[in-house]
C-alpha cells in the first residue's frame, strides 16, 4: 500500500516536472577495481543502476581481452604468437596508437612494453643497467606492426615486439562504457576510470566540473576545475606510478627514444576531447614530448579541435583557449 502511494507520487511529480527532471532524482554509483585502477560510474535516470552494472559487465569483458597481467588476452596472445585477428576494440587501440605514434614521431609507442616489464615500476624497480636499457631500445626501434584494416589482422615483423596498451586503454575504454550507458537511455552521467574522465549530459542541469589533480599533492586534490560536458578529460603525470631510488623518482612514462622515464619538463597533462583513446595516447605522448614540442602538436591543424592544460616543473600552466577551466591553487600560474 506504501509502495503503491510513492509509486503514484513520483507519476505525479513526473507529470508536474518532467519526465526528465525526476530521472535525474534517481542515480546510481559503482566503485570498482578495473584495467588497474579504481573505476567508477555514476549515472543518473530511471535504468541507472542496470546501466552502470551493464557498465561494469563491459569494462571487465574489455579487460579480459586487453590484459598484458592474463596469458588468455588477446594482448597477450599477439605478443606470443606475433600474429593474430582481432575483435572491434583492440584492433581499434592498436590502429589509434598507431596513429598517434606517427603524429608524435614514436613518443608514443605501444612497442614499449619490453622496457615497462624491464624498469617493473609498479613492482618498485630497481633501476636497471644501460646495457640492458640499449639491449630492449633496440626491440623498439625495429618495431613493425603490420595491419590489415579489412580482415583486422595484425603481424609483428618482428619477433621481439611486443606491446601494452596501457597508454592508451582507459580512455578507449571510458567511451565504450559511455556508449553502454546510453544504450540504456542515460542521458547524464560521469566515468571516472582512474582519473580518466567521460561525461554525458550535464549535471542536475549544469555542466560538469572536474577537478584536476594537482601533481605536487595527495590524490584527490586539485590545482583547477574544468567544465565539461559530453567529453573525455584524461590526464598523465608521473605522480600516477613511480618508484624512488637513491633519492631520485623514477616514473611509469617512458620515453621510447632514450629507454628512461621521461624527463621533458612537464609533471602533468591534461587532453580534453571526443575520442577517449585519442585523448588518452596524447597524454602519454605530450608527457614525453615535452611543452614546447607538446604545444606544436596540439596547436596544429590536426589536432586544434583538442584541448589541453599541461604544467611545467616550474608551477606554469598552458591552457588551450577552446577550454573553460580556473585555475584555483596559488602554487600555479597561467603561461
Ligand atoms: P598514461 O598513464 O596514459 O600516461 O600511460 C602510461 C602507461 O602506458 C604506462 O604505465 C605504460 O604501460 C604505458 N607507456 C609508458 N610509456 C609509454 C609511451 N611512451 N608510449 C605508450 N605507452 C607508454
Ligand atoms: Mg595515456
């Protein structure tokens, strides 16, 4: 009999405010433990909590195929057996990497992954020689993943390649479960896949507003807010994974030219756009390149529709005009 009174008190307020005023009444979060990283996702409307639980079923099923740590992953069978046909997504990550790998001149480059498992920096080190370091460059440098855009087949010409779709994976991922999400009619709601952000809609009405992380202190605390909607905000700083030794920090972003982390001047990137793994690459690859090659990039012509707000070590931040964000720490400066 109470339920049967809520039920026609919502029918009510629906009618009186809108169908789509009272979805947003209803919301639904989940916080789990994905493609190594906290996940979650909130999503406001009728279908939220099936959307978001929807949402986890896909990121789990997209893990599963993308895992470098699970011998069954595509990923990881392409890198025994130096061949294989693809599905959608991952030939789909390893087609954009490939893209931005040529955009930035190899500073981003998925063929990275024999010098990840060599510097092991999420098992805290140790920092490995200069030969050994020059012996895995090499596997890099002689690269060569072969693509077959109708069958979806990839070949490794060479049999030392090996790659890792980490620099990439979150943000392809983060639009993925966009898409579910609004397969399930949910017209607003935020994807925040370890720092990886995606929004749809607007807030209650009003556009989102993210906090970015300030690289100099705790998870969680913020040097500016940006204001979004419909995007993907990904950021790359080597606060994210690093190890120190004798006094020096050692990151998890490594620059494929020289086989050490990248030491560019930058401690934090951040790329507004449409497409998560586009974002998500030019993170990595403006972390490597530096500011003044960074900002080259993405001023050009091929990727002005991109916005960005990197820092340098210096507390500077370079912000594109095609963003709304406020820089609210007095440690930082506008460049
Ligand atoms: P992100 O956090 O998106 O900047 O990506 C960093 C992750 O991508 C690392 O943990 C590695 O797995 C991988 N990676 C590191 N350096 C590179 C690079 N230069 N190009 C592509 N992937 C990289
Ligand atoms: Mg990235």
């Amino acid at each position: 009999m109470k339920n049967k009174g809520i039920i026609i008190l919502i029918v009510i307020l629906a009618v009186l405010m809108g169908t789509a005023a009272v979805a947003n009444m209803f919301s639904y979060t989940a916080t789990e433990y994905a493609l190594d990283t906290m996940c979650t996702v909130t999503a406001y409307g009728f279908n939220s909590k099936s959307a978001v639980t929807d949402a986890f079923d896909t990121l789990k099923k997209l893990e599963a195929k993308l895992s470098v740590h699970r011998e069954t992953s595509d990923i990881s069978r392409l890198n025994r057996e130096k061949r294989a046909h693809l599905d959608e997504d991952v030939f789909n990550m390893i087609k954009t990497a490939k893209m931005v790998s040529d955009d930035t001149n190899g500073a981003f480059d998925i063929t990275v992954k024999p010098l990840v498992d060599l510097w092991n920096i999420k098992g805290g080190g140790p920092v490995p020689s200069e030969k050994e370091i020059t012996y895995r460059l090499n596997s890099i440098l002689n690269a060569d993943i072969q693509v077959d855009l109708e069958k979806r087949d990839v070949y490794f010409a060479n049999s030392d390649t090996q790659i890792d779709l980490g620099g990439i994976a979150k943000g392809y991922c983060a639009d993925k479960v966009a898409k579910v999400l609004e397969n399930h009619d949910i017209k607003s709601a935020l994807i925040d896949l370890g720092g990886n952000v995606r929004t749809i809609g607007k807030k209650k009405g009003k556009v989102w507003r993210i906090g970015i992380q300030d690289p100099k202190k705790k998870r969680g605390e913020y040097f500016g807010v940006l204001s979004i909607s419909d995007k993907c905000v990904v950021t790359s700083g080597a606060y994210e994974r690093y190890f120190t030794e004798n006094g020096k920090v050692y990151h998890h972003i490594l620059d494929p030219h020289t086989g050490y982390p990248a030491d560019s001047g930058i401690t934090s990137v951040s790329i507004i756009a449409d497409d998560g793994a586009i974002a998500d690459a030019l993170s990595t690859a403006v972390y490597v390149l530096g500011v003044s090659d960074g900002l080259a990039l993405l001023n050009s012509s091929e990727y002005d529709d991109v916005g960005y707000i990197i820092i340098d070590k210096n507390g500077k931040v370079y912000i594109s005009e095609n963003i709304d964000f406020e820089i609210t720490s007095e440690s930082y400066v506008e460049g």
